[in-house]
C-alpha cells in the first residue's frame, strides 16, 4: 500500500502524542517535517499490519529544540493534529500475491508398435497370479489401492529402451537442465474398480530423491471397460522454501498405448477407477517409474 498526505504550505501543526498507557504530550511541528509523515505513516501501517508497522525509535524534539522525546513506534496508538492533516489512501490494501508455477507434462502416444502392445496385454493377463497390494512408503492405511507386479524383466527392458531413445528431447521440452542418468526404474501396476492413489509427490524423501522425472505408460484391453483414473498433476507454489501443490492442476486422460513424462517434485494424484466388471483384465494398466540422476 502506498500513503500520500495532504500538501500544504508550511506552518506549525499542534500534534497531541497518545501513548500506550494513557500518557499524552503535545508539540509542535512544521506541517511538512519528516517526522510527522513518519509518526501518520505509523499509524496507518499497523493499522493494515504491514511491515513498515516494524518497530523504531521516534525521536521529536520539544522545548524549542532544547529537549527531545523518545519513545518506540510501538507505543504510539494515535494522532491529535490541529489543523486536521489527513492520510489519503490510494490504493486498497491486497494480500501479498502468491506465484503459481505452471505445471508441464509430456504425453506421448502410440508409444509401442501394435505388435509390442499385444505382446504386453498377453503377458499381464497370463501374470494375474504375481500381482500384489501396493503400499506406500510410509504405510499409510487407505491412502493407495492398486497391485503392482515388480519383476517383468522382458517389458521393463523394452520399456526402458524406449524412454532412453527420447529422454534427451523430453528433458529439454520440459525446460530442465541436462543431467546425467543413473537409472531409469520401473514397475507395472492394475487399477480396478475403487482402485486410487491421493495426493503425492514422488521424490519427497531421502530414498527417492534423485528421481527428476516420473512417468506413466498406460495400456488397456480394448474396448476400454473402465472410466476415471485421470492423472491429477497439481501446479506449484512456494511456501516456507517448499514446493506444495496449488488448486489449479492438469488432468490427464489414461490414453491407451500412452506415455507421460513431468517433474518428479509434482504433487499428484490418480482419481478412482470404476471397472463394473472387477474383472483384472478390464484394469487400467501402467507401466510406470522414475528417471534419476
């Protein structure tokens, strides 16, 4: 917020002091002394609770010079001016504005050739037996509902070629600095009916937090006998040096044959699956992990 005071020619102004504590002193100061802006400004500016409101020492002199009164900003609780000086107000005071950082993804389709796709839906089905619950690092109840199967080393190969062939593109689409990769890790997952995971992020721990990218590859009989799942990606804002989701976010469809790449540090999550059929093989599937560096 921005002050302005009333212009006037210069002359004595009568300013009656209110101190806490009951304590009143009268001077006399010229209409334009910096001292008595700053003795209005004060009283505006802990009135909206604004940082210029922080403590200081005002100093005015009394007795024709001969003297001074000192006391702390935050003593002073109001004005007597005679003539009347006013504070004009010209602007309404606004919360401080909080940047959103935009969140950005890739989504890539038809990311397998049909053949390799076919290969894959045969093999999950044939391995329905291997999948178990999915869990969460801190074994929170209720807070993600899938099976994941962990060892599917001939797709999880093939899968990891694939991302290697485009990954410098992606990162660069993506805005981030070039890095060198560690590793690229993987996982297969099936979402049924009920089946969600809640907000997350997927590097906020000591374990995982070389992960720069996440993604997602989605596969699905076809027809598709499922709707929601939506990747939910959050947008950014900054709070007490930490990334926390905003309210505004991206929904991404579960497009089948379908990769997404983002940020590892985005907050996320996936709506809940509704499979009527509960069958395991009308799931959405995923392929899903994480690029280190």
């Amino acid at each position: 917020m921005q002050l302005t005071s009333q212009q006037f020619e210069s002359k004595d102004v009568k300013v009656q002091l209110l101190l806490a504590g009951g304590y009143q002193y009268t001077v006399y100061l010229k209409s334009d002394a910096p001292v008595l802006h700053s003795l209005l400004t004060t009283i505006v500016a802990r009135a909206y609770n604004q940082e210029s409101a922080a403590h200081s020492l005002f100093q005015v002199p009394i007795n024709e010079g001969y003297s001074a009164l000192c006391f702390s900003s935050d003593r002073l609780v109001g004005l007597v001016t005679e003539p009347p000086i006013w504070v004009q107000q010209i602007e309404e005071i606004k919360p401080p504005s909080i940047d959103i950082l935009n969140s950005n993804y890739i989504q890539i389709e038809n990311f397998l050739s049909p053949k390799e796709y076919e290969q894959l839906i045969n093999y999950v089905l044939k391995k329905e037996s291997d999948f178990i619950a999915t869990s969460t690092s801190t074994k929170e109840q209720d807070y993600r509902r899938s099976m994941v199967l962990y060892s599917f080393p001939e797709f999880a190969e093939l899968i990891v070629k694939r991302i290697q062939e485009i990954i410098t593109d992606v990162i660069s689409k993506l805005g981030l600095p070039s890095f060198v990769i560690s590793q690229i890790e993987s996982q297969l997952t099936a979402h049924n009916d009920g089946n969600y995971y809640k907000i997350h992020n997927d590097n906020g721990s000591p374990e995982t937090a070389t992960r720069e990218l996440t993604y997602i590859y989605y596969f699905n009989k076809q027809p598709k006998a499922f709707s929601g799942g939506e990747l939910i990606i959050y947008d950014s804002k900054i709070e007490n040096n930490f990334y926390v989701n905003a309210e505004s976010y991206k929904k991404v469809e579960p497009l089948n044959n379908s990769i997404v790449f983002f940020l590892s540090r985005y907050m996320h999550e996936v709506r809940p699956v509704i499979c009527p059929s509960k069958a395991f093989a009308n799931s959405r599937f995923t392929i899903n992990g994480w690029v280190r560096r």
